[in-house]
C-alpha cells in the first residue's frame, strides 16, 4: 500500500489539516514540508522527525499556513534512516477576511482573529561606528548588515475572552505569528514580543473593549522541531463535558476531532498562569 497524503481546511482555525495513510509497517518517523511559491521550505509544526512507531494514520495540523498562495506540501516516512515512503499534496487556503490574525505558537487553538489599529512603522537598527577625523569634514564609517525591524503593533479586543485569549498569547514568553493577506503588506511575520500595555478603552471597569500596545521585533520562524503544538484538550476536560462514552460519541465523530473540539473547560496550556481576580 502506497503512502499518500490529503490535505483539507480545518475551516475553526483558517488551519490546514493534514492526514497521511498507508504508513508501512516498520515505519519510525515521517516528516512534514511545505513548499512556498518563493521556493522557501518549512517544516510543519508537531511533524518533523515525528514518531509513527505502530500506526497507519497520522494527522497533523499546518496552523500557520499562509494565505492565498499555492502550497506544495511533502511528506517522507522513514524506517530509521531509510526512505520508506513519500508523498505530495497542494493546497491553497483563499482568505478574503480584512481581519489579521495572531498565531499563538504554544496553544495554536488559542490562536485569533483580531482588529489591527496601527502598525505604521517598521525600525531597521543597524550597528555603524561613526569615526570623526581632525581636519576633515566626512567621517570614516564601519556598518554591519542591518538587523531585523522593530515595531509597535496596535490591535484591538472586543471581549473579556479575547483579552485573555492576547494576554496568553503575549505573556506565553513565545514569538507569535502575525498572519495577514499578502495584499496588506505584512503576509506572516514572526514577532517577539519586547513589552506590552493593556488599555482600557474606557474608563468605566465594565466596558470589555481593551487595546493592547505591542512592543515587538520581528524573528526567524522558531525551529518546528523544537516548538510542536499541543492537542488543547485534555482527558480531565472530556470527563467533565460528556457525562457518558455515548454522549461524547454523539457529539464528536472520531478521537482527532475529540482532540480539536470546542468543548468548553478551558484549553491544557504551556504557559504559565495570569493570577486569579477572586482571590
């Protein structure tokens, strides 16, 4: 039996859904890539050097695929170091939503659709030595290549949810992705976040309205074998959310779609907790 791939839109998450059957029988790993058009070559989260030991099946998810570009994505399965079987697939997720989204790399279900205020200028640092010489009017200058930019990015919240959902985000101590149309200018950009403000949009403590003032510099996409993703929910939250094996059935087909569901209760998270306000 042949290896092959699909790839589908996990529509929730503006996410790209990847299976691959027919993994053989002795198979160890397989690994992930998706070609961009630039001919640029990405490792997909959660699927590089990923173990397949014992399984036909395996299911991944691209949550930071870009948009509106066509998208050549290879797997190769491999029995320790020998080939074993490879496969391609194409996709493009078509975005027409004027909204941006923020990639949140440690819970990517924590991932959002966010109004975006301002992000006006990008600050390109270089370091340069300026050397004045006595007697002569031009200075004699050392430059290096300049660094990546710096910028303040300005989004907006509308709920108390999605203000919890940026405080995670931002405060995870991980890059986040910044994820756009390529027709705004930005298309996916890496951010590590330098500092941030919440402010209130009003003054009165029950308006939910909040904007977030982001000091950010742009980074390299973190290593996808060094930062995976996680399934957001846990056995203790599917406990909690279907009193029977038959009502968890009835609301979710399959154990991957178990794994993604909105089931309430909260999502497992990496990130350190914000402190309680009932305390």
């Amino acid at each position: 039996m042949a290896v092959t791939m699909t790839v589908t839109l996990d529509a929730p998450n503006q996410a790209a859904r990847i299976e691959v059957d027919g993994i053989p029988a002795g198979a160890t790993t397989l690994t992930i890539q998706r070609t961009s058009p630039s001919g640029n070559v990405a490792g997909v989260r959660g699927a590089v050097d990923a173990s397949v030991a014992g399984a036909a099946t395996f299911i991944a998810r691209d949550y930071e695929v870009p948009f509106d570009l066509n998208l050549v994505y290879d797997v190769t399965v491999y029995q320790g170091t020998t080939v074993v079987g490879t496969a391609s697939a194409t996709f493009r997720l078509d975005y027409s939503d004027c909204k941006v989204w923020m990639g949140d790399l440690a819970r990517p279900t924590n991932s959002l659709q966010i109004n975006v205020e301002s992000m006006r200028e990008l600050k390109f640092e270089a370091a340069v030595g300026v050397h004045r010489v006595l007697n002569r009017r031009a200075p004699v200058m050392t430059t290096l290549p300049a660094w990546t930019p710096s910028t303040e990015l300005i989004v907006l919240t509308d709920t108390l949810t999605q203000r919890d959902q940026v405080r995670a985000l931002l405060g995870a101590g991980y890059p986040f992705l910044l994820r756009t149309d390529p027709v705004q200018g930005i298309g996916n950009m890496y951010l590590g976040v330098v500092d941030f403000t919440e402010e209130r949009l009003h003054a009165e403590g029950y308006w939910a309205q909040r904007r977030f003032h982001i000091s950010a510099v742009q980074v390299e996409r973190p290593d996808p074998s060094l930062i995976a993703p996680i399934a957001p929910n846990t056995y203790a939250q599917v406990k909690a959310a279907f009193a029977t094996y038959a009502a968890m059935q009835a609301a979710v087909g399959t154990y991957d779609q178990l794994a993604y569901a909105d089931i309430g209760g909260g999502q497992a998270s990496p990130v350190i907790p914000w402190l309680p306000d009932d305390v």
